[in-house]
C-alpha cells in the first residue's frame, strides 16, 4: 500500500512538474522556434523575457517603463495553431491606443523608439483563428510569450515614434 501511495505521489509530481516546465523552458525548445526568432544580436535585453499561461481571448496587459533614448522591440510569440496575436500600445494615463497591430496584420514585433522616459501599457490577445488549424479549444491554456530588448536611440527627434516589422 505504501509503495502505491509514493508511487501516486511521484505521478502527480512529474505530471505538474512536466506542465510548468511547458512555459518556463518557452524560449528553450525548438517547437517555438519562432520565439527564439525575435531576439536580435544587437539588442539587448530588457527586463527578463515573460511568458504565461493564457486562454484564447484573455487579455494580458503589461505596464512597461520605457527609458528615454533607447529603441525598443516588443516581440510576442506562440504556437503558431494560437496566432494572431492582437497587440496594443495604450496611453496609461488616457487609455488612448497609440498602436493596433490590426492595421499591420497582426505583426508580432513592433518596434518604439522613445525619446523620453515613459510608462506604456502593452496589451495583448492570442486569437486563434489561423485558418490551419480548425479544432483549437477555447478553453485550453497555452504559453505566450514576450520578449523586450532596446538599443541606443539614433534619431534626434523628440517624439514617440512606432516602427512594425516581422521577426525575420
């Protein structure tokens, strides 16, 4: 009996340890290459790259401090059965939207160059709809990820400004 209950015991173990490695190991393994994809040789990485566990349609929102003088990319990434992404870029005081990937078919890196020291909110959606794959359940958690990585700033301009492109 007793073998029984260890032997219960270390199965409940490996198969919680087993899912949390799924998320914490997300920039490790090669099924989300894509992840590993957006970071760039001559940024640098800011703050620790996050992943979560979200559902389809949940909204993760991020409130990010963005140092002045430095080019930022923000990078999210999936599998690619839980794409498009939907990313925003909010105005924390007014909640105005100052960028919606939408108009840029759900791009999945977006690039900010901030000339002063700001707060930002980044909002985003795993929408699921990737006409691929048909049979996505709405109601299964799967890791999302995001990496921030910033250069130094080149243009002498002194405004927010927002460039998109596709992790190549």
């Amino acid at each position: 009996m007793r073998k029984i209950f260890i032997i219960s015991i270390l199965f409940a173990a490996s198969s919680t340890i087993s899912f949390s490695q799924d998320c914490n190991e997300f920039f490790n393994y090669s099924k989300y290459a894509n992840c590993n994809k957006c970071i760039k040789a001559n940024y640098k990485i800011y703050l620790q790259p996050k992943h979560k566990m979200v559902q389809i349609n949940d909204t993760l929102t991020y409130n990010v401090l963005f140092y002045g003088g430095r080019d930022y990319m923000i990078s999210f990434c999936a599998d690619q059965k839980y794409y498009p992404l939907h990313i925003r870029l909010l105005n924390p005081e007014t909640r105005k939207v100052l960028y919606d990937n939408v108009k840029d078919y759900y791009l999945e890196s977006i690039g900010v160059g901030v000339f002063n020291t700001q707060n930002l909110i980044i909002e985003v959606v795993m929408k699921a709809e990737n006409p691929s794959y048909k049979n996505v359940n709405s109601t299964e958690k799967v890791c999302l990820g995001m990496i921030l990585q910033w250069k130094k700033l080149i243009s002498k301009s002194n405004k927010l400004h927002l460039k998109y492109k596709r992790p190549s």
